[in-house]
C-alpha cells in the first residue's frame, strides 16, 4: 500500500510510519549535535509524549545529554481496518526502538490520561521497572476535553474570546487558502470547561497521586507548558479561554512548588513560542501571525522548532550547572524570549499589516507552515521513500 496525506481542514486523516521515523531520528540528531543537558534527571514521566512538546520533551531527555530512561503516555491509535493509525502511535515506537539502542527504557503507555487504570498502570511500572522513583514529570497533555474524576460527565474546552467576539484570517491546510472568520465570546461555563480541560487541575491531581505513592525522588522537578505571545494575539489567546485556562496553569505551578519544596523539588510553567503542532493548527485567527513569525525569525536565523526549544529548555533553565532556574516576576520560565524580543515583535507588526488571501504565501512562511505541519504527520521529509510499499501486516505487528 502506498501512503498519501489526507488532509481535513485543519486534521491530517493519514501518517506516514516511515517519515515519523525518519522525524524522530532527525531530533535525536539534532540533540546530539548540540550543547548537552548537565546534571538532568534520569527517571522521567511525559504526559503527553507522543507529539509536539511532549515528544520533543522525550527526545531532549533522553538523547540530548541526560540519558534519561522514560515512560511515555499518550492517547493514539495503531492501524486497523478504517487506516494506517496516527502519527503520535508510530513516533511512540520509533522512540521507543532507538531508546532501546542505546541501552535506555523508552515505556509507552497507551491509555487516557484522565482515567485512575491510567494512573495506576504508570505506578505500577514506576515501583517494578523505575526503581520506584521519578526525578522529573513534564506535563504537555494537549486534549480538548476531560473527564469530571466525580461525575464522568465531559467539560469541553472553547477557544473563544472573552467579552467582545474577535474576527480575523485564519489558514485552512487543506485548500491552502486564507479565509475570515469570527470567533465567538465565550460564556460563563465555557470559560470554566476549558480551564477545566487545560488548566492546571489535572497536573495537580497527576503530582498529588504520585507524590501519595510514594514515587517522587528527592529534588524531584515538574514543568507544564504555557503560551502567552504577542500583544496582537491577547484576544485570541491570552485575553481569550485558552489564556484563562493558562493563568489558572501558572497558578497551579505556585501551589505545586510549595508542596514539592517539602522534598526539595520543584514545579514550574516554561512558557514556550508559538509553534505548528497537533493542536496549535486549530486556534482561529492564529496562523497568519505564525506565518510572520516564521517568516521573521527564519530571516534573523532565530527560528526554534519543538525540539530545539525543549533542548533550550533543559540545558539552560531548568537543569545544567547553574543552581537557580531563571524565572520572570511572575516565576515563569520563558523560552518565547526570542519570540517577543522587540525587533522580531516589530517586523511581525509590519508583516501581518501586509498579509492578505492574495499574498500569504508569498510574504509569509506558508511553505513552512504547511510543511511542518505535513512532517507532523510524517509526510514531506527528506529521504524517505514515500513511493515504498507499506505492508500492513508489518504494521500491525509494530508493538507500542
Ligand atoms: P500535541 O497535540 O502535539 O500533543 C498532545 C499530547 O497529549 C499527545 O501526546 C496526545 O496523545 C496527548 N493526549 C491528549 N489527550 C490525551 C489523553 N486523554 N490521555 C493521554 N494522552 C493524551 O500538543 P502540543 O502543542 O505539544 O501541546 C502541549 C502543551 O504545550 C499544551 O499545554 C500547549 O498549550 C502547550 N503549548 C503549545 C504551543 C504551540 O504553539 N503548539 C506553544 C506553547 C505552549
Ligand atoms: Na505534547
């Protein structure tokens, strides 16, 4: 069978198993080749490890310097009758093939994050294979919707604007054209489901059952992922559901720092640059801005990718040999320093002025835009063969 890209809106319909494969190897080389992680951790859980920052998270611990052993958890699915399976299925498989090379674990757990058998299954491993301690937990859950541990009954998330409804362009991946579109103001209880759903609730729930079990090290670390950006995108993100949820996420970190500090850990929120990932492509209103961005920051040689932020991340904030993590006045740790700087700010500002349906692709990324998110999907990566026969049977035969 040969594998081509379906693309709906904004949601691939297919993966390519040999470009995510090829995608996970280009990161571990990408780690390998810079500046390594010092004194990092050497047991760590991703929550949220099969795509996007989690997965980049994955990568950077593991090959980039502190040889971590990692249990993975993600929510995919592998191949049957109705198609090949997600990308994020094979990235946890390729991972965990070239962890097992070079002699580390690489445990993937396949389940829904929110469910107690989830959790369970994740202590059980961590006191049988884990040598019964974690020394870091990232959180990079991503979802839009979450169960009520109480009821069962689902909040769903709305990104939405909060007070007056926003309109703008937006990109739709799969006719490559820029369309207008408005975002709603969100009521009362939408605003609350979605700080239900990405807020910082359920990291909290995650440290507090594992600290309970007993498998937190001493000095044991936890990070989640904020967003935050440029003022032209407060209605849309941080003024908006999202950025409610996320101050609730910033809130959540002081609390965890102070119940971590009784075994000399600590929490915190590294917020990030804007990036095409699984779940970015789906904020309305928010890719002409991307397609500045990257189009500036590509020009001034300061462009990141996920990995090359999570690399950043752990070498120069969070660990290495410096004793202190950097932190802004509110405690977060900003990685999107490079994003906001004043110059790149500026040039964005001037693009996104210019940028109409006409001309999009030509005055900004779209060509990376569209690419990167082709890759997520493992489409569109340099050698790899994509006229190959893909048998199946082989497939199914790939164990997570
Ligand atoms: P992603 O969609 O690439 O990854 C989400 C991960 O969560 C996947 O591994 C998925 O399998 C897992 N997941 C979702 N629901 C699950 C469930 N019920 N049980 C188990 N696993 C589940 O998302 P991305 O973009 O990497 O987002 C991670 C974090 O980074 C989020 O907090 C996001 O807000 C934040 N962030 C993203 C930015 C961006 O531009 N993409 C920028 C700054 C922060
Ligand atoms: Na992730």
């Amino acid at each position: 069978m040969i594998i081509t890209p379906v693309i709906k809106g904004v949601v691939a319909r297919s993966a390519h198993p040999l470009g995510c494969q090829q995608a996970v190897r280009n990161q571990i080389n990408y780690v390998k080749s810079v500046a390594p992680i010092d004194n990092g951790p050497k047991k760590v859980l991703i929550l949220g490890a099969s795509s996007g920052f989690g997965l980049a998270s994955r990568i950077a611990l593991a090959f980039g310097g502190a040889q971590a052993d990692t249990i993975g958890v993600s929510f995919e699915r592998g191949p049957c009758e109705k198609g090949v399976g997600t990308a994020g299925w094979y990235n946890n498989i390729f991972f965990r093939q070239e962890a097992e090379k070079a002699g580390l674990i690489g445990k993937n757990v396949i389940g829904d994050a929110f469910s107690p058998q989830t959790r369970q299954q994740v202590i059980d491993y961590i006191r049988t294979e884990f040598d019964g301690k974690l020394d870091l937990v990232v959180y990079s859950l991503a979802t839009g919707v979450r169960p009520d541990p109480e009821t069962g009954e689902m909040w769903r998330s709305s990104i939405k604007a909060i007070g007056e409804p926003v309109t703008g362009p937006t990109i739709n991946l799969e006719t490559d054209t820029m369309e207008q579109m408005t975002i709603e103001s969100a009521l009362e209880h939408e605003i609350e489901a979605t700080e239900k759903v990405m807020g910082g609730e359920d990291w909290a729930s995650w440290i507090d059952i594992l600290s309970e079990a007993g498998v937190l090290a001493e000095g044991c670390k936890t990070v989640a992922y904020s967003y935050i950006g440029a003022k032209s995108t407060y209605p849309i993100y941080h003024q908006g559901t999202l950025g409610r949820a996320k101050m609730h996420l910033h809130a959540t970190s002081n609390t965890l720092n102070d119940k971590l500090a009784a075994i000399g850990g600590s929490a915190h929120v590294s917020v990030c640059k804007a990036l095409v990932t699984k779940a970015s492509v789906f904020i309305p209103a928010f890719s002409p801005y991307i397609l500045a961005l990257f189009k500036v920051m590509k020009d001034k040689g300061l462009h990141e990718g996920c990995i090359e932020q999570m690399q950043r991340l752990f070498s120069e904030r969070l660990y290495g040999t410096e004793h202190t993590v950097p932190v802004d006045s509110q405690r977060l740790i900003r990685i999107d320093d490079w994003e906001l700087s004043d110059d790149v700010q500026q040039e964005v500002a001037s693009l996104m002025n210019q940028i109409t349906h006409d001309n999009f692709a030509q005055i900004g990324d779209y060509h990376g835009y569209k690419s990167d998110f082709m890759q997520l999907n493992g489409f569109d990566l340099k050698g790899v063969d994509y006229q190959s026969d893909i048998c199946i049977d082989s497939l199914q035969r790939l164990m997570p």
